[in-house]
C-alpha cells in the first residue's frame, strides 16, 4: 500500500462489508468478488484491472440499486481519480 492507494484502500474496506450485508440475490456472489478483486487490483497498482473492476462493480451496484453502497462506491472512484487513477474507459458524462 502506498500513500496514494491508502485512502481508496480504506473505503474499499468501508463497502466490503456493506455489500456482504445486501439482501441476498442472484449476482451477490459476482459482486462480493468483483469488489475483492478491485481491491487487489488498487493494493498491485493495476491501471487495467481497476478500470474493468470499477466498471463491473459498478453496473452490479447500480443494477441492484443499492444506494448506501453507491455512495461508499462513489467515494472510492473520487479517491483514485484523486490519486491519478483513471477509473473510466472514457470521459465521465
């Protein structure tokens, strides 16, 4: 971890646990995994694998609409913009 990733790290670990508490639902566990996978891939600095991992959490949160987890969620993508990551495949509208 470095001082860039930390923050992003610490509200990954925010939304972990709140996206295990979500009502079970068919694509609960992609979205657990999903979510485990982009925190691996912000902890190795992996420009590709945060980008495609931001965009499947995404569309599954937003799929569920599961609000309080959007927010966490929204939070992570504006710390790793913050740090210079880019979490989009194109420009944000």
């Amino acid at each position: 971890m470095s001082e860039k990733t930390a923050a992003a790290l610490a509200k990954l670990d925010e939304l972990l646990p709140l996206l295990k508490a979500l009502p079970q639902a068919s694509d609960q566990d992609e979205l657990i995994d999903a979510a485990e996978a982009l925190r691996r891939a912000v902890a190795a600095f992996h420009m590709e694998a945060i980008r495609f991992r931001m965009y499947t959490v995404d569309r599954l949160l937003k799929k569920r609409s599961a609000e309080s987890c959007l927010q966490v969620f929204d939070a992570v993508r504006h710390e790793l913009e913050t740090a210079g990551f880019h979490t989009r495949s194109h420009a944000a509208p």
